[in-house]
C-alpha cells in the first residue's frame, strides 16, 4: 500500500516527525511518499503515477522526482525556469514531462533534495538508527541528504522518477538563501 505524509514538527525536528509517520505504516512492505510542505502534485493521477514506479523498480531504496525549484540540477529539468511563479506554466512543464518519460527513471549516486522521497518501511527501518544518529542536532536542514547517503551507504539506489514533476515554491520570494523559515 501507498501513504501519503507531509512531515511536520512543531519542535522542528524533521526527523522525529518523518519517524512518526513510517511507524504508522502498518506493514514493512508498505511504501510512504513523503513530501514537503511547500510543493504540490500538478496531475491529478500523482498516486497511480509513483505506483507504477514502485511497481516497475520494487528493489528502489528511495524515489524523488523533478521539481520545479531545487538546488540539486539533478532533480530539475533542463530548461525549466525555476523563478517562474506562474502554476499554469509548471502545469504545462508536468504534462510535457509526463507524455514524454513517464516510467522512465535515473539513478543518482549522490545526495538529493527530500522536496518528494518515496521509501519503504522495511528501507526506513535498515537505515533509520543510521539517520538518527546523524541528525541527532540537525533540525531540518540537512535530514534529507543524511537520508540519502544511508541509502546509499546500503548500497540500495536512488531514483529519480524522470515522468512525475511537482511544484516547489523553495523560497520563490524569499530567494533560495533564505533560512527565516528555520528560525
């Protein structure tokens, strides 16, 4: 089965809260899409779309997809720009992407943004002391790309699912630098 989360800590321990929401899963086969609080799915078959990935690449560590805002070029399509405010415009590069790579992927060997990762309870749990012990005095910042290199220090892959492109406002206004959000 597929969740859906949106991690949130009042005390803004990200880790605490991502932990919360895998122990909900009720079986380690289960999978939870975790997203951050300031993107949004611009197709409406979001849910069909991440499970045809799972279904097709089952032995995926983690699952992230292009955003329209990242500071990782990995996980942004080229092209794409990124200080665009207008939702009709990302609207439109989502359905592009999507008739023109949807099931198509690409593995990363490196850190990603944490904008989506889709992971498995049973891979949650194989890396979860791991990722705890790292961001033990991290708040938000930084949680996702301890996430990363556990997956990858399991020698379990990172993929990037090439036809699923969401909205990530990242600090549109605020500019990219912005940490107001942290404190």
């Amino acid at each position: 089965m597929l969740f859906f989360f949106t991690p949130y800590s009042f005390e803004k321990n990200l880790f605490s809260a991502i932990d919360t929401y895998m122990q909900l899963l009720p079986v380690d086969q289960d999978w939870a899409v975790l997203m951050d609080g300031d993107t949004a799915f611009l197709r409406s078959d979001f849910g069909h779309q991440i499970q045809r990935y799972i279904d097709k690449f089952p032995d995926t560590g983690l699952f992230t997809c292009y955003a329209s805002r990242c500071h990782y070029q990995i996980q942004t399509r080229r092209g794409t720009d990124m200080n665009s405010d207008s939702i009709l415009y990302h609207r439109q590069q989502a359905e592009s992407i999507y008739r023109s790579l949807d099931g198509h992927i690409k593995e990363i060997d490196r850190r990603i943004a944490g904008h989506l990762m889709v992971i498995k309870k049973e891979t949650w749990l194989l890396i979860r002391d791991e990722v705890k012990h790292y961001t033990m005095y991290k708040n938000i910042l930084g949680v996702d790309t301890k996430i990363s290199y556990a997956i990858l220090n399991h020698n379990l892959k990172i993929r990037l699912m090439r036809g699923l492109y969401i909205f990530h406002y990242l600090r549109l206004m605020e500019g990219f630098n912005s940490t107001k959000h942290l404190t």
